[in-house]
C-alpha cells in the first residue's frame, strides 16, 4: 500500500518524476529541507514545484471512505501517516450528507 498518482492528462514525464520525488518524502531531514532539494535538483522555484505537484492527484488507495469507498486524497506527505492512523475515515461529500442528515431531524 502506497501513495497513488494520477496525473494531469497535460503532464510530461518529467513533471510525473518530480510529483514521484515529492511524494516519495520520508520525513528525514524534515519537509522544508526535502522541497529546497527537489527545488535545487530540477532547477525550479518553490512556487513551480508547488504549481506541478497540484496537477496530479495523489491519493492512499488503502485508506477509503466508510460510506462510499471513495480513495482518501492527499494534500501534503504529514497526510500519509495521519491518515492511515485513523480508524475510519469519510469522505467531504459523505461528511456533509450525513451531517446535513443529523441537522435536518
């Protein structure tokens, strides 16, 4: 089980390595220092970076919605673990569904 990536339709595969890279973050030497290396290796701005990596989708596809089984999104790497620590998880559209159920009785 792992980080999932589907990427942009307008992605290259140079763009596709450097979400490969980002996601790949194992918490050692901290996160700040994991972006200014990516930055330094591809030559590119933070604000570049962070524009790429939005372009693709990443996702656990271990950790899914309770009601509709929907892949878990990932926004940033602290996710991976915070995620796959919960005992259940659900998803915005099923959170809101259920909480407009509770407030409408």
């Amino acid at each position: 089980m792992s980080v999932k990536l589907q990427p942009n339709m307008t992605q290259n595969a140079y763009d596709i390595k450097i979400c490969e890279d980002y996601w790949a973050f194992a918490n050692q030497g901290g996160y700040i220092k994991h972006v200014n290396t990516l930055c330094e290796k591809y030559n590119i701005s933070s604000q570049l970076l962070f524009e790429t990596i939005a372009q693709c989708f990443a996702y656990l596809d271990d950790v899914r919605c309770e009601y509709c089984c929907t892949v878990c999104p990932l926004e940033v790497p602290a996710d991976i673990p915070y995620m796959r620590s919960k005992e259940r998880w659900c998803c915005e559209v099923c959170e809101h569904a259920v909480w407009r159920e509770h407030n409408h009785r």
